[in-house]
C-alpha cells in the first residue's frame, strides 16, 4: 500500500503477532541474573520450551500451531515468548503474582511502500493485563485509558512512536468441545488497539492502527482450546466474523504424575477455583443475612435516612426510609422497597475495602430507583443502580449510598448495619402449606410499616364445602385468638401460614380481622390451586395469596 495513504499495512490475520517458531529470542532476555525454568507457573498457559499447541481452524481443512519458548525467571517474574506460525505474530508474557500480562508484541511482516519491514511494540512500562488472578463477570471495561509505548521499526523507515489503549473483561466458564476431549474454560475477552506513528523523510508522518480483538478460552493444564478472533489491521470497525480455532493437540500436557501424557477427554475447573467461586473469595457470602440501622436524628440535616437490607448469594431487598429532620418525629418523607438480583462487580474504585453490587430490579414499591442513575416513577428497568457493600467490626456491615432521589442525598452516604433476625417466611412443601398475604397502605399509598399490622389476625375454618386445614392448626384458632402472621415481608405485608391437608388444594374460609374490625364485609374464600400471589383488592386493602 502506498505510503502516501498514511497507512502502514499489517500483515496479521489472528491477534497481533509475529515470526515463525523458529525465530531467536530476541532482545527480551533478561539480566544475566535470571534462570531458564522448564514450564510457566500459571496453569492456564503452561508454556514450556518445546511446547506447540495445534489447532483446527473453524470451515477450513488448514490448521495453526502456536508455539512457546523457554520459560525465565528473573526477580520473582516469569517471561515467555508464544508465536503463532500462519501470521508471523508473538507476544512476550510475564507472569507476577499469579496474573499474566503482556509486554511486548512483534509483528514480521509490515509492508511500507512495497517493502516489508518488522515492527516491535513495547508495553513493558505499563504491561497489559491478559489474565488475572481472579476476575468477576462483566462487561468490558477500561478503554478510555490510554498508554505510551516504545516501538521499533527494522530497517529503519524513520523515528517510530506510539500509543495504546485497552479494554477486557471475563465472561466465566464455559465447556469447548475439541477432538480430543471436553474442556470447561475461562471465557476472556479482550481489545488491545495499537495507534503507530512513523516520521519518514519523504513522505512527513504517517499513522496506523491496529485493532487486537480476541476471545479466548483456557483451561487449567492446557492452555488455550479455542480462539475467536475479530482482529482489524486498519483504522476501520473489527470484524464481525471472527477467525475461529479450536485445538487438536497439545505435546507437552502432564498427567496428576508429572508425566506427559495424552489429553483427557474431560477437564473440569476446581469447584474452590476464585474463578468459579467469586462471591467466596470476595468474601461477599460472609455478608449474607438480614441488615438494620435506626433512625437517628439529626437536627443538623434536613432529611435522614435508615436502611433495611436483606442479601443472599442471588437476591436482594434494601428498604430506604428517609424521614423529615425538623421535629425529630420521623416523619417520613419518602420510603422506598425494593427486591431483584444483582451482580458483583469487584472493589470499589473510590473505597477499596467495599464491594460493589449492580442491582437488577425485579419489583419496586412505584418503581423507584434510589442509587446510581436515579429515575423517578419510571417503569423503564434498563437502568442499574449499584450499593457498595463492606464488612465491619463486631458483625457489622457498613453501606455506601451514591445518591436517593427528589434531593435529599445526592453524595455518598455511609452508614452501619447491623445484623437482623431473618423473617423470610418457611415456603418448603407448598402442597401442604399456603402462605396469605395481607398488606395494607398508608396515606401515601405505601406499603404500611409492620407496627401499623399489630393486632391483625386471621379467622380461619373448614365446612363441607372448603375443608382443606388441618385440624391440628384449628383447634387454636378462635375469634378472641385468631391465627397470628408469621412474619412481615416489606413489599407484601404481614403473611399468614395455612397447614392443608395432604392432597388436598382446593379452598379455604378465612376472615382478615382485628377485633371485630374486618378487613372486607364479607368472609372470603380462597382458592388454593390459584396461581402463586393471585390478588383480590379492597377499597385500599389487598390480600394476596398462594
């Protein structure tokens, strides 16, 4: 390609890349000091000198090798050299503290106005992170993040100088089938764009970019059983059909002895793996259970606020109550309930000690949104939100709040909670146990505090036509002694347990009432083989049931 055009032309069909097995080492080696080890120490890319990895390339009869050098060692660090043989591509990777980055790439083949040249980039001063020891699940992050880089042109064309950027992120694990066996593998994703600038004599600067976009699969002992390359060698858009490898041997694998060996024909990762254990080895199931701070006025502020947060290894439900300073009477301003799922996004950037949690509503009291980006009465669930979650002393768990809606906090706000009796209600054996749920609305049409249920009870009885409880519940219940609620769930109300009888899911009499105040005129009948929480409404009471 003419140089006139301002383009360097890349030869380089998979990753970004260099010469074939057969090239030297070249000026990578370290200090005299260091040591040839004979394998790599990362167990996901067990290179070793001699190593070559083969694989069979998606709709094609071709086939790749990606082959490895010997390993150093040098101050605590390992460095190897991979290549690829069909695209004249290596990368140098170190491995410190049990992540890999890469620090160096080569590329043989760069044709500048019909000459072929060799260009070398250096990240060493800011290596690339390729695999870390332990990543959580996400989207890609950190492509606004630019970095210089040291590059070198053979024969020299003129002062070469560049930059780039990068982007990365973990899918989790997955099974790839190859012929040889099935393996499950980390699922990585990453994005490496190589901005090169070039000052010739003739023709001023000219620029180019090269656009590194792989998926790859690794698995523990083997390495990389399969790729999926989007890679670009010019400014314009990655590749929307990837370049797909799948691997068909490996001669350097070891058996539980040692000893090379044929690939099995199944590998699994370790179950206690941080890889497939994040939320342990973040800790974060220490922080499963029930969570509560009080209302603690402050005469100082306007507005306070006080949560109520229940977490498990997939759920949520956070209750924020932000109430009216002026007298001290906890008033309430604006109350908040809400439950879904979430992910666990890693540390905190801003506070290392929290974790970070992005919520995925599932059901909010007038679809609130009360962290992150903020949406008032929206029914649009697109946006997430996130809270940030830290252990503290004494079985605390301390909160990080961004922000709460209509101006009453909008900075980060920490609070303490504390451990709270859990009072999610028993729902095992649903043929012999149906839960009734009554909730009633205060004046701003939320869900009623649980104080605001004391004295509510249930009348319930069998007849010929609906004789579905058992007699050992009935024999307790009386109008003066009404069947008490088993607990309070924040978005549903105070809930009742009826016992039914085995096989028997038809009907049940029951009467909602406190005293002789009844929560509907008439007894009602419920429908036990309805759908879970079917509802009946009343003026502004609801009962719900299963």
């Amino acid at each position: 390609m003419n140089l006139k055009r301002a383009l360097l032309y890349l030869v380089v069909s998979l990753a970004a890349g260099c010469g074939g097995s057969s090239e030297k080492t070249d000026s990578t080696t370290p200090a005299t000091t260091a040591i040839t080890s004979t394998a790599f120490s990362n167990s996901y890319l067990p290179a070793q000198g001699g190593a070559v990895w083969r694989y069979d390339v998606a709709d094609s009869s071709d086939s790749i090798t990606l082959s490895s050098s010997n390993v150093i060692k040098n101050s605590g660090q390992e460095s190897v050299e991979l290549t690829w043989d069909h695209s004249g591509y290596k990368q140098t990777l170190r491995q410190k503290n049990n992540a890999v980055y890469i620090d160096r790439i080569k590329l043989n083949q760069v044709t500048v106005d019909n000459k072929d040249y060799q260009v070398e980039v250096d990240l060493s001063e800011n290596p690339v992170l390729l695999l870390p020891e332990y990543a959580v699940i996400g989207d890609m992050t950190g492509i606004n993040d630019y970095h210089d880089m040291k590059v070198k042109i053979s024969p020299n064309v003129g002062p070469a100088y560049g930059e780039y950027t990068y982007e990365w992120s973990y899918k989790g694990t997955e099974t790839v089938k190859t012929t040889t066996g099935s393996y499950e593998a980390l699922h990585i994703r990453y994005r490496l764009i190589l901005s090169i600038s070039v000052t010739t004599q003739d023709y001023g600067t000219v620029h180019t970019q090269v656009d590194i976009n792989q998926d790859l699969w690794l698995v523990p002992g083997i390495g990389i059983v399969k790729l999926a390359d989007y890679s670009e060698t010019s400014s314009s858009a990655a590749s929307s059909t990837p370049f797909i490898a799948v691997l068909s041997g490996f001669n350097k694998y070891k058996n539980e002895n040692n000893v090379i060996a044929p690939l099995p024909e199944k590998i699994t990762i370790p179950s206690d793996s941080p890889w497939k254990n994040i939320h342990s080895f973040y800790k974060l199931n220490e922080l499963y259970g029930n969570w509560e701070n009080e209302y603690q006025c402050d005469s100082n502020t306007e507005y306070s606020p006080s949560f109520k947060l229940s977490l498990n290894e997939n759920s949520y439900t956070l209750h924020t109550l932000v109430t009216n300073n002026e007298s001290c009477n906890q008033a309430k301003a604006h109350e908040y309930i809400e439950s879904g799922t979430y992910k666990l996004l890693g540390h905190d950037i801003i506070d290392t000690d929290y974790l970070r949690l992005e919520l995925m509503p599932s059901s909010s009291e007038q679809n609130y949104y009360r962290f992150g980006n903020l949406v008032h009465n929206t029914h649009n669930f697109a946006y997430t939100h996130e809270i940030n979650l830290a252990s503290g002393k004494n079985g605390s768990l301390k909160l990080a709040v961004d922000t709460i809606p209509e101006k009453f906090i909008n900075q980060r706000l920490y609070t303490n909670l504390k451990s709270a009796k859990a009072k999610a209600p028993n729902i095992e054996g649903l043929k012999k146990t149906a839960l009734v749920y009554f909730r009633m609305y205060d004046d701003a049409m939320m869900i009623a505090p649980e104080e605001d249920f004391a004295g509510w009870g249930m009348q319930v009885w069998n007849d010929k036509h609906c004789d579905s409880i058992l007699a050992s519940q009935l024999k307790d219940i009386s109008w003066e002694k009404p069947l008490q609620p088993l607990g309070y769930d924040p978005s549903y109300g105070i809930y009742f347990e009826l016992k039914i009888k085995e096989g028997n899911t038809s009907c049940a009499n029951v009467i909602i009432h406190k005293g002789n105040q009844q929560a509907v005129d008439d007894n009602m009948t419920l429908d036990l083989s309805a759908p879970l929480y079917s509802t009946i409404t009343y003026q502004d009471t609801e009962i719900s049931y299963n």
